[in-house]
C-alpha cells in the first residue's frame, strides 16, 4: 500500500499527480495492472484530486464497527 498526502500549502503545484505517476509507474514494474486509491465521501478536494490526474469512481463503500 503507498499512501499519499499533499500539505494544503503545497498543493496545485504538481507534487500529487507526481506521486501518484511515479507510483503508477513503480507498480507497473512490479507486474501490476492498476492502481487503487480511495478517499472519504465528504472529501470533496481529494475527489477532485483523483478525477483530475485520471481515477475514475469505482464503488462506494460504508464501513461499520461494533464496540467492544
């Protein structure tokens, strides 16, 4: 799993779709055929992040926990 995260300050400058390029093209290295990414429903900059450098929505998803 590689994570990734832009500070505020540092974002529309390029970093993110760098990353996320440089690790596409790592994966692709190691024989994989897609990359994977999520973000919170209510998390409108990274939905727009990821549209705007190529992932498309492929589900969405409801977590759930029972406490202990």
């Amino acid at each position: 799993m590689i994570r990734y995260y832009v500070k505020p300050g540092f974002r529309e400058k390029g970093i993110g779709r760098a990353m996320v390029e440089f690790a596409g093209e790592w994966a692709l290295k190691q024989g994989c055929s897609e990359l994977a990414s999520d973000c919170e429903l209510n998390n409108s900059a990274s939905k727009a992040f990821h549209k705007k450098v190529g992932f498309k929505e492929a589900n969405r998803l409801i977590c759930f926990n029972e406490p202990a």
